[in-house]
C-alpha cells in the first residue's frame, strides 16, 4: 500500500571497475580587487556587504574631497621635487667635474701675486721697508708652526676638517647675525670656510686680464663680489678643490696666498715682515697676531696699530683654548706676554726715501716688478732718526697747536749719497706727499750763493766792495723795477761777505748783473738746479721755483769742492736669491762747475752766514758750519741750507697751499730745524773744521769794486784773466 502511487528507482548495479567517482567540485577563487574596486570597497562599505550606501553630510564629503586632493598635490609635489633634485644633481655633479679637471697641481697655486716684491736694505745691510707684494717663500700646512695653523682653523672655520668645503649651518648663523645686525643676509658676516675664501682668493680660477679689467684693483674688488650667484660659483668651486685636493693642500693654498697687512702675502712674508723670524717658529702669540690679521688685514695690522693687533690675538687665543688647542695655563700666559713687533718692523722709518728711491729706479724693477727685488741704499737709520726727532721737537715745542704748516728735511753726504729724507710732519708716512722732492717752491735768498759762485769763479773775492744804495732797472715790457733788502735800509759799500751773511737783495742784483745772469744760470743749473730759471733781474733773489733735494745736492757740490752732485738713493739693485747686481748707483760727483778756489772763498763766506749772520740760530758747538736762510716773497716758503765738514741738509718750511707764514722767516724755525737735526746727526762725531780757505784781504781799489759801475767791474775781471791776482 505504501509503495503505491511512488516511482521506484531503477537497481543499478554497483561500480566497483574503473570509473571512478567524479571530484568534488573546487571552490570558485574571489576575483583579486582591482584599484577601482578596492577603493570602491573602501568608500562603499555597507553597500559591498549589502548595507546601505554611507550618507555622513556635506561637511564630511568635503573634508574627504578636500584630503583626496591635498594627496594628489603631495604626489605631485614629490615627483616633481626628486625629479628636479636629480636634475640638479647631475648639472652639479658635471660641474664639479669640470672644474675638477681644470684645477691644477696645488703647488702651482700657492704663490698668487700679481707683481713682485721690493725689500729696501740700509747702509748697513738692515732692511728698513718693503714695497710690492711680499712673498718670504712657499709654506705648507705642514711645515708652519703647529700654533699658527690651529689659530687659523679655530678663528677661520672650526669644522674645517669635517665638512665638504661648505657649511650649511655657518652660512644660516651668519645670515641670522646680519639679519639682526640690520644689514643684508649676505652682507657683513659670510659664513665662509676656508675652502671657499681660498676659492675667492683664486677668483673662482679667473686669471688676471689686464684687457678686460680697467686695473688689478678692479680684477679683485670683482673676486671679492658676495652677490648670490656669486657665492653659487663660490660654493660650486669649493666643493671641485674638496674632490681634487686635500684639506692640507687647501689650507696650504690659503697660508700662502692670504693677504695679511703691511704688504705681506702668505704666512711666510708676515712673520718675516713684522716678527722677524720664519712661519715655522713664531709662538702661539704671535700665531694668534697673525690669524687675527685675516678678518681685516689692513686696519689690524701691528704696524699700522699695535695694540689693536694685540687685543684681537687676545681673542684669537681664547678661540684656541676653546677648541682645545691650548690649555687655560697657556692662554694666560700668552694673553699676558702679547707678540711685539720686530726691531725693523718697529722702526717703520724712511718712508719717504723709501718711496723716492722706488720712484727714481727703474720702473720694471721696482714700481711694476714682477721679481722679488734687494735694493741697498745709503739710508743711514741713525741720520734718518735724528732728522725726525729734530723736526718733531720745533713742531712740538714752538709751532702753535693745530698748525697746519709743513716742513721737510734733506740730509746727504757731500758726493750726493741721501742719508735722510723727511718729506713732511708725518715722519712715519709712506705713499703720501713728499715735500722733499715733489714740492717746487720759490727759492728766495737760498739761490744767492749760486749768484756769488758765479762772480767768484770769475775773479771776484770775498772782500770786494759792493755798493749797497737805491737801484732800479727798465725791464722791457714790465717798467721799472726796484729790489728793496728785507729791512729796508742801505749800507753803502759793504764787501761780498757782508753782503752774503746779511742777505742783502740790491747787492746780489747788482752782482748778479754784473757778471751776467746767463752765467749765473749755468752755474746753478751746473750744481744740479733743473727747473726753469727766470729770466729777469729777480733770478738773483731766487724767484726761481726749486725742491729742496735739488737744493741741498747744489750745496752739496759747494761742500765737495765745486763739482756737480747728483743726489743718489740707490747703491745697487739684486734679485732676491743672486748675489751678483743687476745695476749700481745712479748719482754722485760730476763735471766740476767752478774752480776749488771759488768754492773754497765761497764756504768761508756762507761761514760768516752762520757765525755772524742770518743764519746764527743754525750754530753747531765745536763745529763750523757754512750755510744760507731764504725767504720767499710774503714768507710762503722759509729755508735754510747748510753743511759741515762732514753732511749736508736742507730744511724747508711753508704751507701746502701757499699761505703765508706768520713771523717765520729761513733765520727763524728753519734754523732751528736745522740745529735740532744737526745736533743728532753729529752726535758722538769728532769735529772737523770745513775746507781751509785763508781769507788774505787786498788793497781796495776802484776797478775791483761792482759797484763802482759796470765799466770798473769789466776792467777787474780782464784785469784777473790779463795777469790779475
């Protein structure tokens, strides 16, 4: 019954053979998410779980659109950054290399300067001053005292053997000072290390163009540029001589080629220059002295003022201590016993010989040398301190306060040898004005023994008898002119003599005309006199413009016997390193101008000048000294010129501007000038009388007196050559 109304299934065998039973089908694998429906999955949520798709507000929709984006321009930003960063890198990378291949051998970098040095020796073999750029020789980071180098690392670039030749932290501190100081980020403070100073002193590998720079001084204000491309290449540069060279080769190439004061380039020159002694063994104060000089070589340097230069080593000593390089013990010490000048450097005199011999020489050797040049000179040290000193106690003792008047001093041997030159009241000075050779000032009665060697030389003698009265000449095209004497007053017939030591003015005319001014003119210009001489009556009251070394070389041919005297400041001229010269003196004793005898009567009769005359202030004790005042037409210019047995020396007095002198006449401060001096220079020297001259008067007789007419002088001079005395 319960089987009815079914279907049966049919018996089938069972397979117990062969077939096997068919495998279970293998689960489907899920699709691996694509980009799109990953994000789907993560915007969609509820929706792929078959939730609701999410509502959350406007604000939310926004805030997730506003984060997409900022996504978006943060990839974009970082692909375009490294991007540009590899750009950068491979343009930095090819300029690195080739600058790379441009640098050459270090040791053909070390000696940077433009033109050669000029080392000034004395008489006695001692230098006394430098010109040019001084270079003592090649040093190395090794070879210079270890003091001197870790001064130069403590104040110069402290992490200088740690960084890649730029300091990133350096140049923002050094930004932040200037920003606070209220200058420019790149004015002031640079942040410089060492590398790249020695990349500007090498103006980035620029070589010296004198057709595309005006001067040498506009080739390096051009290195010495701090625009921001400029600091680029700057950078750029430094970081080539970090891959080509060793942080020693860098540092070697900057002791050699820093400027540090007083013409001195390189560590080398300024030890020698203001120590006296090589970089290798200067101490830790004058290391200091020395790497203080970097920052501002000019103003700090020792010789322009010591103390200065001292108070910035005291802080350069402190750097080293703390950066470990001396211990406490040691930078007491050394802050309390300061580095001082050497005996040369200290002395810091004849600048202005110093600058008339560079300029008297030849140029290619001493003003545009390329060289390292010796010249010896007959500077005398002694003579040349004892004319300052004695020039600095009249101006200190008896010329007003805020005076501006100048004065100028000429010393030199009787064969023309310059001992001395004071070129003005700044006896230190170099480079300035020099008063001594560059100033051409009206003589006055200076130029008169000039006007008596003439008539001596002609048979004249000191004794004979000028007429000293009222006198007046017709000058073509001028009129009448009258010479009047300084006090106005006449003293009839006075002899030569009396004329000369009383500097009277008619009588010097009067003999002046007589003899004739042409030989009056060859006679000066025979002892040296080279400016144009007037050509009127006035010659003869030095109305001609002369220097003083002029001057004093044509008393100087009076001192030696009437020969002429070319001045000389140079005994001979080597190349540094050679022992043979190139050239020797240029000056000394030339063609004879008047006969011995002449020159003999003519020094007895400036004697009496000084012993007797205007120029008695000039007096020397236990020394005869012959010699001549001058003053000049409203006392613009006051002199006196005069010599012993053994110097001759000129003394000039006046403003630079022409401005009358007030109550100052050659008998006056000039003399005492003189004397000062003198008194100095013959310090510790025997005296010595002057070249004998006998004076033997003679009768007086009318043809032998000027004044007696133009007839009677003609008559004594033929009758000199015709048999005469």
């Amino acid at each position: 019954m319960s089987d009815s109304g079914r279907k049966k299934p049919p018996l089938v065998a069972e397979n117990r053979y062969g077939r096997k039973p068919k495998p279970a089908p293998k689960p489907r694998a899920k699709p691996k998410p694509t980009r799109k429906t990953a994000a789907k999955s993560r915007l969609k949520p509820k929706a792929r779980r078959g939730g609701k798709r999410p509502s959350g507000g406007p604000f939310a929709r926004l805030a997730r659109l506003v984060l997409s984006l900022l996504r978006w321009i943060g990839r974009l930003i970082w692909a375009v950054t490294w991007r540009t960063g590899m750009v950068c890198a491979l343009i930095l990378a090819i300029a690195i290399g080739y600058l790379y291949t441009t640098l050459p051998d270090p040791a053909e970098l070390l000696d940077g300067r433009a033109r050669g040095s000029v080392t000034l020796l004395d008489r006695n073999g001692d230098v006394f001053a430098w010109r040019g750029d001084q270079f003592g020789g090649v040093v190395t980071a090794e070879s210079v005292s270890p003091d001197l180098r870790n001064a130069v690392v403590a104040t110069e670039d402290k992490r200088f053997y740690r960084h890649f030749g730029i300091s990133p932290r350096g140049i923002a501190s050094a930004v932040r000072i200037n920003l606070s100081e209220g200058r420019g980020p790149l004015s002031g403070h640079g942040g410089s290390t060492i590398t790249q100073q020695t990349a500007k002193l090498l103006c980035l590998g620029v070589a010296y163009d004198p057709e595309q720079w005006e001067s040498e001084a506009d080739y390096v204000r051009d290195c010495r540029r701090t625009t921001l491309w400029r600091k680029a290449k700057e950078a750029v540069f430094a970081l080539s001589m970090e891959v080509k060279y060793t942080k020693d080769e860098i540092l070697s190439i900057y002791l050699n080629r820093a400027y540090m004061g007083g013409g001195a380039y390189g560590a080398e020159a300024a030890a020698q220059r203001y120590f006296g002694k090589h970089a290798a063994v200067v101490n830790a104060a004058e290391s200091a002295m020395l790497a203080g000089l970097l920052t501002a070589p000019s103003s700090l340097a020792p010789t322009s003022n010591l103390k200065r230069s001292q108070d910035r080593a005291a802080t350069v000593l402190r750097l080293m201590n703390e950066q470990d390089y001396l211990s406490d013990e040691e930078t007491a010490y050394w802050q309390e016993h300061p580095a001082t000048l050497s005996q040369a450097a200290k002395a810091s005199t004849g600048g202005y010989f110093a600058d008339w011999v560079m300029a008297s020489g030849p140029e290619f050797f001493t003003r545009n040398t390329t060289e390292d040049v010796i010249l010896r000179t007959t500077l005398d040290p002694r003579i040349q301190k004892a004319a300052e000193d004695g020039l600095r106690e009249i101006f200190e003792n008896k010329v007003r306060d805020g005076s501006k008047a100048q004065a100028a001093i000429v010393v030199m041997s009787a064969d023309g040898a310059v001992r001395a030159m004071v070129g003005g009241r700044d006896v230190e000075a170099s480079g300035a004005f020099n008063r001594a050779v560059q100033a051409k000032r009206q003589t006055g009665s200076a130029f008169k023994p000039f006007v008596y060697a003439a008539a001596l030389d002609l048979g004249y003698a000191y004794d004979d008898l000028v007429e000293d009265a009222p006198y007046c000449l017709n000058i073509p095209g001028s009129g009448e002119w009258c010479p009047k004497n300084y006090t106005g007053k006449h003293y009839g017939q006075v002899p030569l003599t009396f004329a000369l030591k009383n500097s009277l003015n008619i009588p010097a005319v009067k003999i002046s005309e007589a003899v004739g001014r042409e030989n009056v003119r060859a006679v000066a210009s025979g002892f040296g006199i080279e400016s144009d001489l007037a050509a009127g009556p006035a010659l003869a009251l030095g109305a001609s413009e002369s220097s003083l070394l002029e001057m004093t070389g044509a008393y100087a041919g009076i001192l030696n016997g009437g020969s002429s005297v070319t001045p000389y400041g140079l005994i001979e001229l080597r190349l540094q390193g050679e022992s043979d010269p190139l050239m020797g003196t240029g000056g000394g004793i030339g063609e004879r101008v008047i006969t011995e005898s002449a020159a003999r009567e003519l020094t007895y009769m400036m004697s009496k000048v000084v012993s007797e005359g205007t120029g008695r202030r000039a007096a020397l004790n236990g020394w005869q000294v012959a010699g001549k005042t001058g003053t000049t037409q409203a006392a613009r210019d006051a002199w006196f010129i005069g010599f012993t047995a053994e110097y001759v020396a000129g003394v000039w007095m006046g403003y630079d501007d022409n401005t009358p002198l007030t109550g100052v006449t050659g008998s006056g401060l000039p003399a005492e000038i003189w004397h000062e001096a003198m008194v100095r220079v013959h310090d510790g020297i025997a005296p010595t009388p002057l070249p004998a001259f006998v004076p033997k008067p003679k009768p007086d007789t009318p043809e032998r007196r000027p004044g007696g007419g133009i007839e009677g002088v003609l008559d004594g001079i033929i009758r000199d050559i015709f048999g005469g005395r």
